[in-house]
C-alpha cells in the first residue's frame, strides 16, 4: 500500500518527531508564514528520512491548504497535483486521500461547493475504508464549511457532535467544531441565551489550548451584533491583518447594513466581490476543474490498471494448477515404468539363477525379453502419443476460450461505448434545443416594435453574451406617459435569465398602477428580496417621461449614468434591486428634455474586451455619441454596435450589451 515504511526511532528522533507536529499546528493557527513554511520543510525532510508516510503527506496536505488559504490558490492546486503524483508513483492511498483533501479545500475557497463536497467525500471513504483508525477531526471540519455554506445546517451540526465525541480529537479540533456551532446558531437568529451559552463553553475550550483558531474573529463580530456592540464590532474589522483584504472588505459591508447605511454597505459589498473575483479568477477556477478531471481520470485508470493485474493473477493462478496437474501425471507414468524396470531386473535374476536350465529354457526367456522391451517401448511411444494429444487439445481449448473472453469483452465496451456516444449526443441536442427555445422566449419578452410619431424616436437592442442573458429594456405608453427601463443582472446565463424575466413582468405590472420610477424600484426591491437565497440581484435605470412637456422622473438603481446629449446625467446612484429589505428608493427629475438625446446602456458596453483585454471605455462611447448627436435612435445604436464589433475584433463577449436610445421631438 505505501513506498515508504516506518523505521525504529530513537527516543530523541521520536521527541523531534512530536515536537516538529506541535510546531505545525501552532504555527498554522497563528498564521506564522515563515515559521510554518519553515516546520514544513523540516518535518517532510524527517519523515522522507525516516519512512514515515502519513508524517509526509500530512505535513504536504497542510502546506498546499495553507497556500491556498494565505499565499496562493493556483500554487496550492499544483501542489495536490504533485501530491497525487508522489502518491500514485508510490502506490500510497494515504498521499491520494491527502491530494484530494486539498482540492476540496480549494473548491470550497472559489465557491465551488458540490465539487468540494465530492473531493472531501472521496478523502472521508479512503479513510473509512484502509484507515479507520486515523483521526478525522480536520476532515469534517471541511465538510462542515461546505455544508454550511451549501445552507445544511443540521449536517453541519452533526459533523460538529462527532468531532466533539472522538477522543482523538485534538484541542484545536474541539474549538474549531465549537466555532462551527457558534455560526450556525447565529445564521439560525437561535435565542440570545442559547447563543451566549455556546460561547462560554467554546471560551472555556479557548483557555485550555491556549490561543485562539481562525474563526476567531467571526465568532467576535458576530457576538458583538448579537448584542448590538456596533463599536465592538467595528474593533473586530479594523484589526484584520492586510492578508485578508477581501474579509474585511466583507465585514465592512455587514457592519454597515447593520447601521443601516445601506450605500456604503453597497459600496464595499461591490469592492469585496471585486477583490474576491480578482484572486479567485478564471484561469484558477478552471484549474481546479481541471486538476479534479485529472484526479478522477487518474482513479478510473488505478481502477483499471489493478482489474487488469487481478485478473493477469488468476490467469497465472489457472496456467500453476494445469502445470501442477501435468507434472502430477507425468510423475504418475514415471512410477509406471519404474515399476516396468524393477519387474525386468527381478526376471534378470531369475535368468541368471536358472542358468543351468536348458538352452530353450533361455532362448524363450531371452525372446520374452526382447518380446517384453519392445511392448515397453510401444507403451512408451503410445504414452507419448496421447499426452501430446491431450497437450495439444488443452491448449487449443485454452486458446479458444481466451479468444472467446476477450471478443466478449471488446463487444461489450464496444457497445457500452456506443450506448455513452448515443446518450451524450441525445443530451447535449436537447440542451442545445432547450437553450434555443429559451433565447427565443426571452428574445419575444422585450419590445421589436418601436413606435416613430411626431412625438418621439425611439430604438433599443439587446445581445446576450451566451445563448441567454441577464440584461433587460422594457418600456410602457399610457396616454401621454412613456414609462421605460434598462436592466442588468448579476451574472449570465440561465439564471441570470430566469431573474431578468422575473424584473421585467414585475416591470410591466407595477407601471400598470402609474407609480413614479422610485416607488416602482422600492416595490420590486421588496419582490425579489423574497426567497433570494442565491444572492441575486439587478441594476437598472427607470424613467417616466411625458410626452407633452418633455418632463423626465428617474430613478437610478446602481446602473450605469444614462447620457444627455453627450454629457453623463450626475444622479444619486441607490442601491442595486434584491440585495436588502425594505430600502426606499429616492428619486429625480429633468424639468425638459425635448429635442435632446437620451441614451442608456448596460456596461456590457463599455467594458467590451478585446483579444488584447482592452476595454471599449467610458471616454470612447461618450466621443462617440457627442459627434453623432443628430443621428436617429437606431441610427446610433447601429453605428455603435459595428464600432464595438470593430474593437472586440472576434473576441468572445465578456458580458450581455444592452442600449436604448430615444429623443423627445
């Protein structure tokens, strides 16, 4: 099972050994870079030194986490590569369940939750099953933040009760699975001395370790709102180390809405998803991805390979037995003649005591003689003969039963081949067809037909970035009133689809009741808060304009500003729509904007890319659309889509394009 096997130990190695592991875990817990990167290296150099397997891949399982946690993820997935290689190389189960424990934990780091439920549920078998008597205190600790996560609270607290009852658990375990029972009571809004009751008993665990775990500051923050200690709460955020930018980016948003300064809550929600997104980008995620295509691909291959040598056994095994059962026979035929060979020395004898018989008396025993070595050597030929036969019938019925099993065998991967090619491509042409479909159906949502009267010009296009989209325009006439809208939602694809058409029907409903645009932006808000449970959420511009005296009402929901006859509107910018409960919505106003430009567009626009990562730009548009002022609505809008064709230059999109376009005659 393992390429390296423990050797003796000194008691002095044996010393070093344990205070190297203490080391480890005190320098992890406290975030000591240096010291820990350093311990690493001394325990792996020990533990290759002196066979010690499990020390190894510990020690490499806990230096790729750290990595990934405060250094760098994409480092961190090359290591569990590395990590799989060494164990594979060394048929060491122990190592495979380490490289996968990582993955996990990187998954669960970019929000990949059901891949990271799969990597660590594949670590929590192996140890089931080739090491039950290995700790597992660190391994449902990880299942508990992807489960929490994932919103399976009650896992989550069952994960807790086992860490808590196992006796191997070390003291650090204890206070972690603690943490994870703070949290969940805290997510629940459990009773106020239930929650307090939970953290005197993790704080009497943090004096018998000595110093805190990782969760400290959350268990802080969260006491601290819990009992409405917004100072105290603000001392928790303020003392995060620089390393953890991101989190207190986080914390900042939640300490705001706890003040109901929803602005700056919004504010610095957006720079932390910024910085999330920058350090957990594109080409890591689809490392991880691909790093646990290649963990599975390597399993199935393993699998494979030991099927292969199982059954390569009991072909050698079968091959052993037919040997054993020939040797036993020609052992059987070699006492026969042996036998054979005794009875013609007896009658030599004989011959030799009756040699005083008469000359025929040994003339017939002489013929007998000769009558009774040529029977013998008949026997043997005939002997021969049939065991040749017989090896020879063995043989061709061995091969055609070989040939048989292996044709069998090739027919039925053949056809389960088949039947995999058949079913993917069955699945993927009705993807593709659903896909359509549903484009189609969001296509039909949005208005195609523009009215051209005495009054107004107006035009809009929207293109998605993949077969569905999350932008949106609408816009609604009631006698003199022009209602309209541009939204963009969180995201792209089928869930970001799903949300728009959701926005766009509340849209249309709310105008029915003649709302201005800041009463119908605090009515959707309230609307899509509900069961929202994704976080999802949709900027958008909504106008009411009339069409007699030119009167604009607005009200920007943290959208793009719309353009005025080539200069940006200033405008209060509020909160995005389905992010908080309960917001009200202020709105503004143009006196009179006849005969003037009016443009609004989604940032798919100005943040077009091309091959290069060059955006199309905010100062580019705005040169744009001032030198073509005069143009017709579809005039600009045409123009601007074949100029920022020009720019993207074949370039895949990096977001759905959405622009509206009117002039008030």
């Amino acid at each position: 099972m393992s390429g390296m096997t423990g050797m003796a130990m000194t008691n002095a190695d044996s010393l070093k050994l344990k205070q190297l592991r203490k080391d480890m875990y005190y320098h992890y817990s406290k975030r000591n870079t240096q010291e820990f990167l350093h311990t690493i290296s001394l325990l792996k150099d020990f533990a290759k030194k002196n066979k010690l397997p499990m020390d190894y891949y510990k020690a490499y399982g806990n230096e790729a986490i750290y990595t990934s946690s405060y250094i760098h993820r994409g480092k961190a997935i090359e290591m569990a590569r590395q990590i799989f290689k060494e164990a594979e190389g060394e048929h060491n189960l122990y190592g495979i369940y380490a490289a996968n424990y990582v993955l996990g934990t990187v998954h669960t780091a970019l929000s990949h939750f059901d891949e990271a439920a799969r990597h660590l549920g594949e670590s929590l078998d192996i140890l089931k099953r080739y090491y039950p008597d290995e700790n597992r205190a660190a391994l449902y600790l990880a299942l508990s933040k992807v489960e929490r996560a994932r919103g399976n609270r009650q896992q989550v607290l069952d994960y807790v009760e086992r860490v808590l009852k196992n006796p191997q658990s070390r003291p650090i375990h204890k206070l972690s699975a603690m943490s994870y029972r703070c949290m969940v009571l805290y997510d629940e809004h459990a009773p106020v001395e239930v929650q307090d009751k939970a953290y005197a008993e993790r704080e009497q665990m943090k004096k018998v370790l000595g110093h805190d775990d990782n969760f400290g500051y959350v268990i802080d923050f969260n006491k601290a709102l819990l009992h409405g200690d917004l100072k105290k709460a603000q001392q928790v955020v303020d003392s995060l180390p620089e390393e953890s930018k991101a989190t207190q980016l986080n914390y900042y948003s939640r300490l705001y809405y706890a003040k109901h300064d929803y602005k700056h809550a919004y504010d610095y929600y957006l720079k932390y998803r910024h910085l999330f997104d920058s350090v957990n980008n594109d080409e890591i995620r689809k490392t991880s991805l691909d790093m646990g295509m290649w963990l599975e691909k390597a399993r199935v291959e393993n699998e494979a390979k030991d099927l292969r040598l199982a059954n390569q056994r009991l072909e050698m095994e079968r091959i052993a037995h037919e040997l054993e059962e020939k040797r036993l026979q020609e052992y059987a035929l070699n006492m026969a003649l042996e036998n054979q060979r005794a009875r013609l020395e007896e009658m030599d004898a004989r011959r030799e005591n009756d040699s005083l018989m008469a000359n025929n008396k040994e003339r017939e025993l002489s013929e007998f003689q000769s009558q009774l070595m040529a029977r013998e050597h008949a026997e043997r030929a005939r002997l021969l003969k049939w065991g040749a036969v017989v090896g020879l019938t063995s043989l061709g019925f061995i091969f055609i039963a070989i040939y048989a099993v292996n044709r069998r065998q090739q027919l039925r991967k053949l056809r389960e081949a088949y039947d995999k090619l058949e079913e993917t491509t069955a699945v993927k042409e009705r993807i593709e067809s659903e896909l359509r479909i549903a484009r189609e159906i969001q296509m039909a949502m949005v208005p195609h037909v523009f009215p051209q009267t005495r009054r107004i010009d107006i035009y809009a296009s929207m293109t998605p970035a993949k077969e569905v989209g999350g932008d949106l325009y609408d816009f609604v006439k009631f006698d003199d009133n022009l209602y309209f809208c541009v939204g963009d939602v969180s995201g792209k694809g089928v869930p970001a689809a799903l949300f728009m058409a959701m926005s766009a029907r509340l849209f249309r409903t709310l105008c029915k009741y003649r709302l201005s645009p800041a009463e119908i932006a605090s009515a959707m808000n309230n609307e899509l808060v509900q069961d929202n449970e994704n976080g999802m959420f949709v900027t958008m511009f909504i106008g009411l304009l009339n069409l007699d005296t030119g009167h604009l009402d607005f009200c920007n929901a943290g959208h793009n500003p719309p353009i005025l006859d080539g200069e940006y509107v200033q405008m209060q910018s509020n909160a995005p729509l389905g992010l908080w409960e309960g917001l009200e919505y202020v709105g503004e106003s143009i006196d009179n904007i006849t005969g003037k430009q009016f443009f609004v567009y989604t940032d798919g626009l100005n943040e077009a890319e091309n091959g290069q990562q060059e955006q199309y730009g905010d100062d580019h548009l705005l040169a744009f659309i001032r030198e073509r002022r005069s143009l017709h609505a579809r005039q600009l809008i045409d123009q601007l889509v074949a100029d920022v064709q020009a720019h993207v230059n074949g370039a895949d999109p990096s977001d759905d394009m959405t622009m509206l376009c009117f002039r008030k005659k």
